[in-house]
C-alpha cells in the first residue's frame, strides 16, 4: 500500500538532472549523494512506495537537511523541495521511534521552550548562572558551544500594542514580535518600529498574536504549525492594515506560506490566502530614499539569512538598505547565501555539520575585512556572533535595522 504523504505530482517533479547539487551546503560538505535534494527527495519516493523503509540511515540524511532552501533556487524545474521536506518529515516523525535523547532535545528542549517566551526566558536566566567559572568547566563541550550560542546580554521587550507614524501618515502596518526576537532583540524591535514610523507608518501589533509555527513545520509537526497558523490570522484579522511587517526570515518564509500550510482546511484557507499576501520583510517594506549616508568610513557586508534570500527571494532590498549607508564602504561577501548553519535549532541538532558551515561562513567573513556584517534573522545573528567570537575575530554582527538605526542618522 502507498503512503501517500508526499505530493506524487510535486516528487515526480524532480527529473535528477543534478543541478541542485553545487547550492546545497550538506552535500558539499559530505560528498554524498544521499545528502543532497535529489538524493533526498529519491529517498522520500522510495519511503513512499515502500522500496525502502524509514530507518535511522535514512533519518541521517533527513536529519542531516537544513531546510534552507537553496535548492529550489537553483533548480530548473520548479521543485518545491520546502515542501516535499516538511511533509516528508510530518510523516517519519509519526512513523520513526527516536532515541530517548534526541526526543528529549526535539520535543522537550526545543519545542517546548523556543516557542513560549517566557520559558525561554527562564533558560536565558539560567545560562548566566551555567555561565559562572564555578559551574562552567563543569559542563560538556557540547554544552559549553551551545552556551556560546546565547547572547551575554538580551533585551527582552514586546513591541507596544499601537505606536504613531512620526511622519505624514501614509498607512497602518501589522507587526510580527515573534517568539525568539521579543525574548532577545527587544532593541532590534524598536529600531524596526522606529523605521516604519519615520516613514510614515503607524504600526499596531495585536497582543493575541504567538508563535507563528516556523519551528513546528521544519521539524515535522504540521498539525501544531497550523494551530499556530490559525491563532496568528485570527489575531491579525481584527486590524485594517496595509501590510504585515516581519524582522526575523525565518518566520517570514513561514507567515508568507500560511495559505499554503492551510489550503486544505475549506473553513481557512481564504483567509490564510489573504493574510500570506500581506506579509513582508522589514527590507521589502522601507525605503532607501529616507536613510542618510553614514560618514563613518566603516566596511559594511551583508550575509543572506536563507530563508529570506531562498523561499522568499528577497536578496535585492536589504543590500539597497545597507548600501543607501554605507555606500562606497560596501563589500559583497563570497557565498553569501549559503546557510551559516543556524538553521532555526539545527545548530543544537546536529552541531557537527553546524559547526562546519559556521566556520565556512566565518572563513569567508573575515576575508572581507569588513567590520560590520548584517544580516535579518535571530538565528543567522547567534550562530555568526558565536563563530566570529570562538574565531578571535572584532567583527561586528548587527541586524538591518539596528544597523540603520545606528549608522543612518
Ligand atoms: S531538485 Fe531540481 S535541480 Fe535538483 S535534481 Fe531535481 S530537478 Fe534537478
Ligand atoms: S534544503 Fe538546503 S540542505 Fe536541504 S537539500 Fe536543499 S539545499 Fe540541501
């Protein structure tokens, strides 16, 4: 019997040719087949019609997919690979019985505490206290890196419920706070709200709004993601807005594909159509015209966070940003858009291949020789931060709009 999980049309859309290959960060790291998007959607037909059955090799390679989506990009045929990878995984993970240690890291240490701020407070409070040498050379090493992850010190703040445009009012906006971003980069919020009002945009962000599920649907748990999906448009709905305005990429690849999350549920899937469409990233949103040119003679870079650049195609707009400060001091980074490892929790997941493409990216950051490097997602931010540190290296790590904030007036 076929278990029909994933699309049949959708896999079949795959015809081998290999071009995904050189784009996709594990295989060019592993060398092996098995690891790359056609290796894996190969994987994902067999499983399907019971050629090969979900094992722990087969969860290696599964596992091992950062889910960042490079591969579409650079495939010819149009493969929704995001898509035939989060219902592949929906599948095994219903179907796969995991260690007790890896159930204990996925469904306890991380889903039960990314996506509920307070409780991610509470573990931020407590890693300052792991973080003291009596406690700290005590810990494993697995430990002592994942405390490097964490930021010293995180601003934690909501977004206010309603706050004024600055400038002639031009529109409403929506605002996503976010589960990780109001826990740690409560400053970056401001700044964001900040550069809407200035441009005119009064900016409402509902209190009933949550999680907006990101963290579910990459690993597997579809149901919850569309929990979080229908409480989000819910939420949002009872506000007259012009766009909906996010500052993490992560979730905003997952918020614009809430129609498609949901497009088999007749009660929602309008509705999810039409919330997705408002959805934007803070760079697609603001324009450059606004920014004054900094005149401080820094060199500025900027890193893709891959799920801005690859399912959401925005790779343009914040260079534009970043340039409209920094001008001439502008360099463009080597493999800019290949993943730096963080990959929403993929970093505390599967360190090792982690640990590798952090270091590629570091590698490539400091040939720059710039000073600042931006980017637009929490994680991207953590992981590079971290690397740059265990490197020896002073280079700053800054979000597009803390860096526009900083550096543009
Ligand atoms: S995913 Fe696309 S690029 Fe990769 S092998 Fe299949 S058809 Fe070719
Ligand atoms: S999502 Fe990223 S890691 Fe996974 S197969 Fe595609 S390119 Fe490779």
């Amino acid at each position: 019997m076929i278990q029909n999980f994933i699309s049949e049309e959708k896999s079949l859309a795959c015809v081998h040719c290999g071009l995904c290959l050189s784009a996709c960060p594990t295989y060019l790291e592993t060398g092996n087949e098995n690891d790359s998007p056609r290796g894996r959607i190969y994987l994902m037909r067999n499983i399907q019609t019971q050629r090969v059955t979900v094992d722990n090799t087969v969860m290696r390679h599964i596992d091992l997919c950062l889910g960042c989506r490079a591969c579409e990009n650079a495939c010819p045929s149009g493969v929704e690979y995001g898509h035939l990878l989060e219902h592949a995984r929906d599948y095994f993970e219903k179907t796969h019985n995991r260690s007790f240690s890896q159930t204990f890291l996925r469904r306890i240490a991380i889903e039960q505490v990314f996506p509920f701020p307070w409780r991610l407070k509470f573990v931020l409070f407590f890693s300052t206290i792991l973080r003291l040498p009596i406690f700290r050379w005590a810990l494993p090493q697995f430990a002592k890196e994942s405390l490097l992850l964490l930021p010293k010190e995180a601003i934690s703040k909501s977004p206010p419920e309603y706050s004024p445009s600055l400038e002639k009012n031009v529109g409403r906006v929506g605002f996503i706070e976010g589960c990780v971003m109001q826990v740690m980069f409560g400053a970056t919020h401001d700044n964001s709200i900040a550069l809407l009002n200035q441009q005119g945009w009064d900016v409402a962000s509902p209190k009933k709004q949550g999680c907006c599920g990101a963290l579910y649907a990459h690993s597997g748990q579809l149901d919850k993601a569309r929990e979080c999906a229908r409480n989000n448009i819910a939420a949002f709905e009872r506000e007259k807005l012009d766009a909906i305005i996010i500052n993490a990429a992560g979730c905003g690849s997952t918020l614009k594909e809430y129609g498609q999350l949901l497009g088999n549920d007749p009660a929602w899937s309008e509705r999810a159509a039409r919330f997705s469409a408002k959805v934007k990233d803070l760079s697609e949103w603001i324009t450059p015209e606004n920014l004054k040119p900094s005149n401080r003679e820094i060199i500025v870079t900027y890193q893709d966070a891959c799920h801005l650049a690859h399912p959401q195609g925005v790779t343009a707009e914040p260079r534009e940003l970043v340039k409209a400060v920094a001008g001439d001091n502008y360099i463009e980074l080597q493999e800019a858009d290949v993943c730096c490892g963080s990959a929403g929790s993929y970093n505390l997941t599967e360190p090792e291949m982690a640990k590798k493409l952090q270091n590629r990216k570091v590698r490539n950051l400091i040939d720059t020789g710039a000073e600042i490097v931006v980017t637009a997602n929490p994680g991207c931010l953590l992981q590079i931060q971290s690397g740059l540190k265990k490197a020896g290296s002073g280079m700053k790590i800054m979000h597009l709009a803390d860096y526009l904030i900083e550096y543009g007036e």
